[in-house]
C-alpha cells in the first residue's frame, strides 16, 4: 500500500482554469492545502456544466480510495470492539479514555493491514480513525478549512453546503450517510454543552466552546430532513487594516469614524444578515483607548480586543431543560452599569428592555457601540422608534454616528455604505456614502453635529481636528503598507497613538515599522 508525502499547509493558491483530469467539463477556479489535525487535506474549487455553484472538493491527502476502503473495515471492526456509548464520545475530547482504548485497538488492526507502514503513516492513520469515528467525521475537515464562515447540512439527500469568504455558497462533495447520521451529530453537540434536541424539542440553537454557533432542526419539522448550520468563528478577527485592503472601507471614511470613537461618541452599526456587522464593531473597538474599562455583552463570543486593554468580555447563557439558569442581555447590561465601564460593547440590539438601558447608560456617561438590523440610516432610526424596540424619538440624538454595512448578495462583497450623525433634533445627516456603480465612498454632505459636539468637549478647532483626522488618514495607510493586520497589532499602534503620538507619527512618516 502506497501513501503520498505529507503535504504542507497553505491556502489560497490559484489553479486559473485548469481542467480536472477525466472531466472536461470540469474548470477549476481555486485549490488550496491545510492540515485537519495530522490529517493533510487538499481542497479544489471547480465549476462544472449543469451545476449553477461551483463544487468544493475535498481529498485527503496520501489515502487512496482503495486504502480508504481498507479503513472502513478497520473502523467497522473497533466499533464492535470498543463500545461506544454516547457519553463516552462526549468526553473523548476532555479525558481521552475512548481514545487510549482506541489507540490500542487501533494498533493492533493497523499493524495487521497495513504491515509494512512506517511510524508516520501509522501515527496519520491513527488521526484518520478517530477523527472519523469519535468526532463529527467530514464536517471536522470542514471546520479546519479558515476560508469557510458557514457549513449547512440541508439533508441526508442533499450534499453539505458550505460558504466560502471568496466564493459565496458552495456545493461540497461530501454527504451525509443518514437522516440517523445526522440527528447523532446534533444530538451529539447538544449533549456536550448541556442541551438536547429531541422530537418534542426539535430545534436548538447553540454555542460551541470553540466561539462557533450551531443551529439544528429535526424532521419534520424541517421537512426534506434533519439539518446542522454550523456558523463558524473567526479563528482572525477583521482589523481597520483587513477592511481597508479588501476596500470594505477608504482611509479617509475610517478616519472620521476613529475620530468620533477616540472622543467617546456613541455609534451604532447597522446592516443586514451577513453585511459584517459585528466585524465591523470588532474594527471600531480596536480603536479604543488603553486607559478605560471596555465591557462587551454578546450572545456568541465574537469580539476579539487586544490583550492588553481593560476588557471584561460577557456571554449571555440560556437557559438548561428545566427553563432555569438563564442569563439575559438585559441581565448583563444592567450589570456591568455596576462594573464601572468607560465603555460598553453590545452585540446586538433587539428588544425594548435592552435598548432602554443602553440609552440609559449613555446619559449617565457611558460610550455605547451596538449593532442592529437595519439596511441604511433612515430604516436604522425605523427600527428603533418603532416596535419591538420603540426608543422614544428625543432619545435617539444620544447616539452620535450610525454606520451603516451593506453585502453585494450578486458578488458577495461587503463595504460600509453610509456614515451619519445624528442631529439635536432627532433628523440624521448622511456624511458619507457609497455610490454602488463605482464602488467607491464619497462625502455627500459636511458634518452638522459630530464635529461641533467634538469641539464643544475638546476645546478643538476645526483646524485642529482636520489636522487630526489627516493623521489617522496617514496612519490607516501605513497600517497597509506594513501590513500590520492582527488585532494585537493594530491596538498596539492606537496604544502607541494615544500615548506617544509624536513618535508614532515620525515612524509613519518615515514608512518605518514599529520598534
């Protein structure tokens, strides 16, 4: 039995439009490596005549079909060998009893097949096994792959959909076995952070440990099948630098934005599902200052904040079978107003309650940053003056700038498509807008209320705060050009910024890097 080396991780490497071997209908558009545990995985991206997708090709690296029948057997034989409770699989991964007498079995079947494999193979062959048989089988490969933010299984009939961060939707070649297979998978995930998905509760909603959030229906409530929706998280969180590269935002649009962020204004960004959101509140809180206390207060943990700011991340929880436990926004939101925060991070705005004591929060002096579901400016104030939320119309002005995502759902590209302050009398004032054709970001108007409320509490005049709002312009650039782009990185410069400005300006000027 032949095994091919092991190959290296890297993503993102181009096949133009290469043909598949054997299938000249078949244009492969991307192909790419990485490892899923030792296990080396090799991804093609091809579109093919009569699918309306492209297709995403998973192929383990160094096993042949016929070696990967051989493993089957192999895998069939150590489940009647080891017995495999559904507890035990749940604790595999904390205290490895099933996977020792795994390891064992697993020797004694790999040393009978496969005779003449060295240490290396062995040692893969192992990865391969349990991975399959303990965890979530294919789905795990697909969990390893950094260029995925979604994974849905649809049905058993169906093959697994995964979104791709360049490619939009995409048909993957792997199914499942089962409607069993599954229902086993959710009720598996369930069980491991304590919920359960059953025929009479026959949808979950759920966070893993990892940060991912798992969604999961049973039949027939969802009628072609059972269906999984992984949403996976980050493993790199968006930074000011990744936003202006991709051209999500210009170094000017983000300059204003830093400056209302770095003189405490409130802000809320808007936009609809997947316009990114909550990548943009991560990018406006990287801008925070080192010296004050930051409380973020998400659902899933997504906010990602240098390390060494004064940050206190919460999770709301819900609650166990029996409705007890659970642990509300409201709940953390009226608690960290006793956590004595300088600012405070919300994930989500959706409920009356909550937007109360987050409008109450910014009168007592708090910088709020929220995200709510709205497609422009106009809607934004929409949704927040009317029911479910129904803030009162003279509160709103409390709120200084509202940012505005939007995704091309044609191309799957997302930019920022308006910037806007909110006027003393409640009217809003779009400073900055994207003009779709072109692309690009361009001031429709000048500021009314942002600026002035800067000088009223700074002292600053307008050429101060021009001159300001020129240096930051200069710094987002040279972010780019440095390619400073990690979350640690990119706060170590707004440090730098806020306490050595002069310093930091002359490294920029110079295109220098950072000592």
């Amino acid at each position: 039995m032949r095994f091919k080396a092991k190959s290296k991780s890297h993503s993102g490497k181009k096949a133009g439009s290469a043909e598949i071997p054997g299938n000249a209908d078949a244009k492969v558009i991307s192909t790419y490596n990485f490892n899923s545990g030792d296990i080396p995985i090799t991804i093609k991206i091809y579109t093919k005549k009569g699918e309306f997708v492209p297709i995403y090709d998973v192929s383990i690296s160094g096993i042949s079909k016929n070696t990967e029948i051989v493993l089957e057997r192999i895998r069939e034989e150590l489940t009647s060998q080891v017995s495999l409770g559904m507890v035990d699989i749940l604790n595999t991964k904390s205290t490895g009893i099933i996977e020792k007498k795994f390891t064992e079995a697993i020797e004694t079947l790999l040393n009978r097949h496969f005779p003449d494999a060295n240490e290396s193979v062995i040692g893969f062959l192992k990865s391969y096994l349990i991975q399959k048989s303990l965890g979530l089988g294919s789905i795990e490969i697909l969990m390893d792959d950094t260029n995925l933010e979604e994974i849905a299984i649809n049905d058993a009939e169906d093959p697994v959909w995964v979104y791709h961060i360049k490619y939009g939707w995409l048909k993957t070649t792997i199914t499942m076995q089962s409607e069993d297979q599954i229902r086993h998978y959710a009720a598996m995930i369930g069980r491991k952070i304590g919920r359960q998905i059953t025929i009479l509760e026959p949808l979950m909603d759920a966070h893993l440990e990892t940060g991912d959030r798992v969604n999961a229906t049973l039949e027939p409530i969802s009628v072609h099948g059972n269906t999984i929706t992984l949403r996976k998280f980050a493993a790199k969180p968006w930074t000011i630098t990744d936003f202006i590269k991709a051209d999500t935002i210009s170094p000017a649009a983000a300059a204003l934005i830093w400056l209302g962020t770095q003189f405490e204004l409130s802000a809320l960004i808007s936009g609809g599902t997947a316009t990114g959101k909550t990548s943009m509140l991560n990018v406006v809180a990287n801008f925070f200052p080192p010296n004050q206390r930051v409380i973020s207060i998400e659902d899933t943990r997504e906010i990602q904040l240098p390390k060494f700011l004064h940050w206190v991340p919460m999770v709301t929880r819900l609650p166990n079978p029996e409705g007890k436990g659970e642990i509300s926004m409201l709940d953390l939101l009226v608690n960290s107003l006793r956590m004595r925060p300088d600012r405070i991070v919300v994930g989500e705005i959706r409920r009356k309650r909550e937007a109360e004591v987050l409008f109450e929060a910014i009168h007592t002096g708090h910088s709020v940053y929220a995200t709510v579901h709205a497609n422009d400016t106009r809607e934004t104030i929409t949704r927040l003056t009317n029911p479910p939320i129904e803030i009162p119309l003279t509160m709103i002005p409390a709120i200084s700038m509202i940012i505005v995502q939007y995704r091309n759902r044609r191309t799957g590209t997302r930019k920022t498509f308006q910037i806007s302050e909110i006027l003393p009398d409640s009217n809003t004032n779009i400073l900055v807008q994207l003009d779709i054709k072109s692309g690009r970001l361009n001031q429709i108007n000048k500021s009314k209320s942002l600026i002035s409320t800067i000088q009223l509490f700074t002292g600053f005049s307008q050429n101060e705060l021009k001159k300001s709002i020129s240096e930051k312009e200069l710094i987002l650039k040279w972010l780019v050009k440095q390619n400073i782009n990690t979350v640690d990185e990119v706060g170590k410069v707004m440090a730098n910024y806020y306490t050595e400005p002069h310093s930091l300006m002359e490294v920029v000027k110079k295109n220098r890097k950072l000592g």
